[in-house]
C-alpha cells in the first residue's frame, strides 16, 4: 500500500509555488480561469467548468479526513522515540523466538517510521494551496511550446512529460502547495481525485502520521512476519488483528486510559455491522497478492476498513480469552507443525489454545464453503453486468478473486484480474486499471523464476491489446524479447508501438516476421499483424 501511494505521488504531484500576486505564464497561455476553494486557488480550463463540484466535494472531503489526522491528540513521534526500546522490547517478548536479529530490525522499523513522520509533510494540508485542472492534451501542447511547469520533465524525443517530485521535507513546505491534476477527459476527473484523495491519507496513515498506534502496530506486524515466514494469501486478520492487538497491549502498559480509548474507537466495528457478514475475513488477501491500491469503487474502500476492525475485533478476543501469551503460543505452534498451506494458521490456533477460530470466522461471510462462495460472486457479476452496474460488478470480481486466492496466478485467476481491469477501463477508470494491472504483474516479475517473470510480462501485454494501448506494454514486450527474440506477442506490440508512431518501414518488417513466425492466419498475433500489412497496403 505504501509503494503504491508513492507512485501516485510521482505521477501526479508537483511543486514550487510561485511569487505571490503573480499570474502564471501557463494561466495566460492556456486560458485557464480561476476560482477560491477553501482557501486554494485553483486554476481550470473551461471545459471542466461544469465538473468544479465534484472537485470543490473531494477537496473538502480530503481536507476533513486529514485535519482529523494532523489533530492533536494522539501519541505524538517524540513519545514514540523516547520509549522506542522498551516497546520494542515488549513486543519481541510477546511474539517470541529467540532471534536477537529480529529485534534489530524491530528497532530499524521503528527508526525508519519515526524519522518519515518527522520529515514529510502531508500535500494540501496547509493554507494558500494551488491546484491546476487541466487535461493531458492542454498540459503537453503546452510544454511542447516551450513551456515549463514545475517539477514536471518533458522529453521532446518520446513526447512524454514525468512528474519527479513526490513529497517535500518540513524544511520546505512549500512545495507540498501546488498540486496539477493531469486529466485524459473531464469524465476522469471523479476517479483521478478519488485515487490521489483516497491514497494521501491512506499513506499518512501507514507511514507518516502522528498517530503513534500506527507504528507500534506496524512494528507489531513485521514481527509477526518474520515469525511466520509463510506466503500463505490468507494470512492477513491474522497478522493485522493480533498487530492491533499487541498495540492495545503496549497501550496499555505503557500510555494512558484516554490512549488505550481512542484507540480502540479508532477500531471500532459499530459502524460496520451492515458488513460483518459479507467482509470475508477470512479470505482477505495479505498485500502481496492484493491491489497495491484499492480501484476507484467506493464499497472497497469501506470494506478494507471494515476488515481491519473485524480483525482487531478477532485479535482482541483471543488475548481476552486467552491471555497476551497465546500470541506466543500460536506462532509456536505454527513454527512447529511446519505446514505452509493456505489457512494453516487456523489449526495453530486451534492447537494452541482450543479456540474455534473457525466458528467465529464464519460470522463474516455469508456462504459455508469456498465453492458456495465462488457461486454466489458469479452470480453478482453476472446480474451486475445485466444492470450495467459496473462498479458492483468489479466489487464481485475482486471478491472472486480472493477466494482463489490459494492459486493467484493461475491462468485462471489471471484472466479474471484483466477482466476486471478492462471493466475498470472501459467505466472511465483507465489509469487505476493500468496501474493496478502494471503493479501486479512488476510483483509478479520480482519473482527469481523466469516463467513467472515471462507471464507477468504476458499479462500487461494481453492487458495492453484488449484495451487497444500497446504503449502500456512496450517495456514489458521488450523485457520479454530480450530472452525469446520471437515472441509473437512482444514482436506485436513493438509492431503496433511503431505503427502508432508512424513508424512505417519498422512497422512492416515487424508485421512480416510476426507472418513468418506464426503462419497460421487464426493466430491472433497473426491476424492482428495481417491488418497492419493492410493498412499500409504491403
């Protein structure tokens, strides 16, 4: 999650504000009109006139949920650095093992958020803020006559612009003022802002904020990691739910009543009850084999949270039931049996405390077995599409998903991550979709076998062709060339890469040797190279 928020900031913010009272050269050049929001100056061309509520609506809605976060209040980074060693020490004798190299690393992870919360200010949340709403279009016609915006790069050569800056340090605040929001339509502009507008808190959140809970909790949980060692899809209430746990611990050992009370309101699960027993929790993927970043369907947005408190809620039970102690105790027991399937930390719990963690799970879905809940999605997507409710439909997919979760890279599975995306892409939602597809599949490539590098690669590129944007897959196509210069798939999106770029001659012999190489006519590498050769009447 906090990789993904980074790259968000990459593409989309920008930095240095100009000399107050001075209009910028863009303003003048581009037209752009100009209204007060909040205290923000925002620049906008005129088509997106009629879309200033649906900026003036998330802008406002940001800046509430991040006022909450920056309020005073919760255990501030100083306290946390003072009693640094003591919490650490705590939390390494609950979790237990004997590994005096894991403590080390419990205190880098402490250092490491302690020192980001001291330095990064959040973007937007101060006053005389400037945004600009433009589109693609406007913004590189602009920097192709020679303009410049700031911290945002133009290669003259690919015709591509970057944005380099992601964050600023408390030394220079400024440059979190000024945010441009580079839109492919104005019916875009609803998903871009839910994207960045969601993502900003959710890395405050995760890496950066005052609140204390959130690292002790994220100590917490890379101790646990390093305990269980498992790649199992399944495991994320537990480590989440026994994390919160472990922080209501130190809490209480070490802060006040009125800490260990806004704590545990924080968690609360009252305002999700009408979701208890449709969240799944005990198929919620760990961030390794979910989205690195939620798509822009708001009911996943209420439901990662609404798991986060159910898991707490789970976590807390059991210290409750069974003493601090059954941490220890359950990843013992998961140690020992040495069993790394999907789900096995079920039956530690259940060895080494009696508990019927099944049971109590089962109050969170709505179907008995994985089957029966395989079923039940298939339907909702099927009545979804019926409906044209494509953001219910993509909800049911992801939901899909996780419940496959003990093969996430089956042909299978993959297949319905690209449908979802295409559903994603053609409901207006085409950067989410790309970068959620791109993620995945980069995750994917890390691996140290080559097959799995070698579909990944083959998703963004399936990816790219039914959604008709082989630019999306050139890299990727090019990484897979490297190792099998014959790959009709590669070879067909470096073909259609050129053929966008009027690039006639690379183009052609491109298309020829993809004939050459897959003579067949009913290839669609073949078909698709065919109507190359066609269009340019070779």
């Amino acid at each position: 999650m906090r990789r993904a928020a980074m790259l968000i900031m990459v593409l989309l913010l920008c930095g240095s504000v100009w000399a107050n009272g001075q209009t910028p050269d863009v303003v003048r050049k581009m037209g752009l009109k100009k209204i007060s929001v909040e205290g923000a100056t925002v620049y906008y061309e005129p088509c997106l006139e009629t879309k200033l509520e649906v900026f003036k609506k998330a802008y406002a809605d940001y800046r509430e949920r991040m006022a909450e976060r920056l309020a005073p209040g919760s255990i501030s980074r100083e306290e946390l650095v003072d009693k640094k060693t003591i919490i650490v020490d705590d939390i390494y004798n609950i979790i237990g093992g004997d590994d005096k190299q894991l403590k080390e690393k419990l205190l880098d992870v402490a250092d490491g958020f302690n020192n980001l919360s001291g330095t990064v200010v959040m973007p937007l949340t101060g006053d005389d803020n400037v945004v600009y709403l433009m589109l693609q279009s406007t913004t590189k016609e602009y920097l192709r006559g020679g303009g410049t915006l700031p911290n945002l790069t133009y290669d003259k050569e690919t015709d591509t612009a970057e944005y380099i800056m992601p964050f600023s340090s408390g030394a220079n605040v400024s440059l979190n003022r000024e945010i441009l929001f580079p839109l492919a339509s104005a019916n875009e502009i609803e998903s871009v802002l839910n994207t960045v507008f969601t993502s900003i808190p959710e890395l405050f959140d995760q890496s950066f904020g005052k609140n204390g809970f959130v690292v002790i909790h994220e100590v917490a949980e890379v101790g646990i990691m390093e305990r269980l060692r498992t790649q199992d899809p399944y495991k994320r209430w537990f480590t989440d739910g026994f994390s919160n746990a472990i922080t209501c611990e130190i809490l209480q050992r070490h802060y006040s009543p009125e800490d260990v009370k806004e704590f545990l309101e924080t968690y609360s699960t009252a305002p999700y009850q009408n979701l208890k027993s449709s969240c799944n929790l005990r198929y919620w993927f760990s961030r390794n084999f979910s989205m690195s970043n939620h798509p822009p369907i708001k009911q996943e947005d209420e439901l990662t949270y609404a798991r986060y408190c159910f898991a707490t809620e789970q976590g807390l039970r059991m210290v409750k039931a069974y003493g601090i102690e059954c941490i220890k105790k359950i990843l013992d027991q998961y140690v020992a049996n040495g069993e790394k399937k999907p789900g096995a930390i079920l039956t530690a719990i259940e060895q080494a405390t009696g508990d019927e963690i099944k049971k109590h799970l089962s109050a969170y879905q709505s179907f008995s077995t994985k089957k029966e809940g395989l079923k039940l999605y298939h339907q909702a997507v099927n009545t979804a599409m019926t409906e044209k409710n494509y953001s219910a439909a993509a909800f049911a997919i992801l939901r899909i998903l996780e419940l496959r979760g003990d093969q996430p890279y089956s042909p299978v599975s993959l297949n319905t991550r690209i449908s979802l995306a295409e559903l994603l892409y053609h409901n207006g939602h085409d950067q989410a979709s790309t970068k959620w597809i791109t993620e995945f599949a980069d995750l994917m490539c890390l691996s140290k076998n080559p097959d799995k590098q070698y579909v990944g690669r083959r998703f963004v590129i399936m990816y790219a062709i039914k959604t008709g944007q082989p630019q999306i897959g050139l890299e990727y196509a090019r990484a897979i060339l490297q190792n099998k210069p014959e790959d009709t798939h590669g070879l067909m999106i470096v073909m259609l890469n050129e053929a966008n770029q009027k690039n006639v001659s690379k183009a052609v012999e491109l298309a020829k040797k993809i004939c050459k190489i897959e003579p067949n006519e009913d290839d669609p590498c073949h078909a698709v190279a065919k109507s190359v050769l066609d269009k340019f009447n070779r």
